[in-house]
C-alpha cells in the first residue's frame, strides 16, 4: 500500500502562490526554465497601455515621440 500524499502548509502555499505570480515557465532548447513574467498594467504590457492612454503632451516629456501620431494630414503640413 502507498503512502497518503503530503498536505502543502499554508506558508508552502502562500510561496507557490507569490513564486506564479512572479515567475513564469518557458521552454528553452527542449527544457523548462523560470523567467521573472514582463510588468503589466491591467492585463495589458506596458508599452501597450502608454501607447493606448497616454497623452501627447506626456509622450513629448519622456521622448517617446515614434509613438506621436500627428493631429493634421501631411498634405497640410507642407503648405
């Protein structure tokens, strides 16, 4: 007969649980490695949700011009 499966603590919980949150499991050449999981801001990468939110006069502060969009078509800007 096998033996019974050992309980997890609760601090043995709490650990796994922090350690998902922080980490992620990838493959590499065939094997399974832990690599800390990319910042996120409302389930959306962070380059992503400045791009979508932020102001243009925010983007200009912090030199984040290639994601300007221009308020006027090029045609009257050459006039």
């Amino acid at each position: 007969m096998r033996k019974p499966k050992r309980r997890r603590t609760a601090a043995e919980k709490r650990a796994r649980r922090e350690r998902k949150e922080k980490y992620m499991t990838i493959f590499i050449n065939g094997k399974q490695k832990r690599v800390p999981r990319p910042p996120m801001i409302e389930a959306m990468p962070v380059d992503e949700f400045i791009a979508r939110n932020a102001d243009p006069i925010w983007l200009h502060e912090n030199g984040l011009w290639e994601l300007m969009t221009p308020d006027t078509p090029d045609d009257e800007l050459e006039r």
